[in-house]
C-alpha cells in the first residue's frame, strides 16, 4: 500500500501558520515530519494557538519569529531550527502579500518593491539558507508556493503577478543547479482557494456564484488541498519530479467560458 511517509525529516514552512502554509504545515506533520513554521514577528500569538490546535509540544512542531524580506532575520531563524531540530530536508516557500490594488503608474514604489522582497526575495533567502544543509547532505525539496496568476495577468496586482511569475522560473532555474545533488525544487500554483487572504471572493452568494464560474470544477478549493499536494511533493512517491508547477485550479487555467461552447 503506498503512503506518504515524511518520518524523521525536517521540514521548514514559511508563514506556515496561516492559509495554504497552515495547511501544509498540517499535512507534513500528520506524514511524520518535523515541522518549524517562520511566522512573521507579528503572529506569534496566532503561530501558538495554531500549534496547540495539532497537539501542542506533543506534534514536534515549532514556532520561529522571521521576517523573510530581511536576509539577518532569515539567517538566525534557520540557526534556530538546526539548534532543535538538526538539518533541514524541507523547504515550503509558502510566505508572501498581494499587496494592495493599484497600478504601476499610481503605485507607492516603496509598496510594489515590499511585495518583491516578500514573495520573491524571501524565497530566496530562505532557499539560500536551506540549500547550506541539503547540498552537504545531498538530498532534499524545495517547494516555491506560486499561483495560477504566474500565468493569469492581474490588472492592479503587477508586483505580486511580476514576483510569481519570476519564482516559477527561479524554481526552474534552481532545479537546474542542484538536481544532480538528489535536490528537487517545484512550484505549486494554487487557484481560487477558500482562505482568508480572498474572502472577498467567495464569502457571499453573489461573489461565490461569480468564482464559480471560473473554475470547471465549479466552486473553489479547500486549503487542504494544496496542503495534501505539498506533502505529496516532499515525499519519495514524487522522487522523479522536479524544476516545474503543479497546477491546482480545479480547472480554471482551461478556459472555463469555453465550456458550453464559448
């Protein structure tokens, strides 16, 4: 019978105590990692609870202060995980912002450049700092969470589009350096999923029903669903994949309007 067996492994999940990384960080421990999430330093309280609500102490999951736009910060965390944990196997990319809606010409340039250093840079760091202990030991996964919009243009949105966009092709690249060292580096680009984040979209009736036309499946997905997808792709069950994006759209990258004919 085929399992997904992460036991003994060290997983790192950036903003793991929230959303899709809340998920993920669930379903990478249910497989038996250890699992340290880098939370922003503003969410310790909500990185505790989310702890206690998978077991507490018990689940061998911790809390680490990070703010993954800043590389000093980035740096201690990861020093922090080794001292409990040891060497690090997995990394989830998970962190990042929107931002908020406005166009390039009418930006706050210090706003649009903030989004870059979260979602791109900080996956950066992140994967420099974890890349220490997997090119030593030859082994390990990097999952870069993207989304559908690495492919989708978002008017209002150029930062986050421009910064999942270029971590699709960081995954690619990076794949490239490491993959004769037995590293593997993939995206997942998640679509319309009921988290916090895109309430908006799906909270009511009329924006929901809206939503679901978009999606062929016909309504958006649930976290877990990319969580289950995330611990596929660490796991030996997914050893021959590597430097590409895993689509989980329920459909919507297929031209949904097309459907019925167009």
């Amino acid at each position: 019978m085929l399992k997904l067996d992460l036991s003994g492994k060290v997983a790192v999940v950036t903003g793991g105590n929230s959303g899709l990384g809340a998920a993920s960080t669930k379903a990478l421990s249910q497989c038996g990692a250890r699992v340290a999430i880098c939370h922003h330093p503003s969410k310790k309280v909500e990185a505790l609870k989310f702890i206690e609500t998978l077991g507490g102490p018990d689940s061998e999951i911790i809390a680490v202060s990070t703010d993954v736009s800043d590389y000093s910060s980035v740096t201690n965390a990861f020093s922090e995980i080794r001292s409990a944990f040891g060497d690090i196997d997995i990394l989830i990319n998970n962190a990042g912002v929107d931002g908020s809606r406005e166009t390039l010409a009418s930006c706050d340039i210090s706003r649009w450049e903030s989004v870059i250093k979260v979602n791109l840079f900080g996956s950066v760091y992140c994967a420099k700092e974890a890349l220490k202990d997997m090119t030593k030991n030859q082994r390990g996964t990097i999952v870069n969470m993207t989304s559908v919009h690495e492919f989708i243009p978002w008017s209002g949105y150029s930062a986050y589009t421009a910064s999942k966009a270029a971590l699709s092709m960081l995954t690619k690249t990076l794949a490239q350096e490491v993959g004769d060292l037995n590293i593997r580096v993939v995206a997942v680009a998640p679509g319309a999923i009921k988290t916090e984040i895109n309430k908006d979209a799906w909270s009511s009736p009329a924006s929901l029903k809206d939503l679901d036309s978009k999606i062929l499946l016909g309504r958006p997905g649930e976290p877990h669903e990319i969580g289950e997808v995330v611990a596929f792709l660490c796991s030996p069950l997914a050893s021959y994949i590597t430097g590409t994006t895993i689509v989980v759209d329920g459909g919507m990258l297929d031209y949904p309007e097309f459907r019925h004919g167009g």
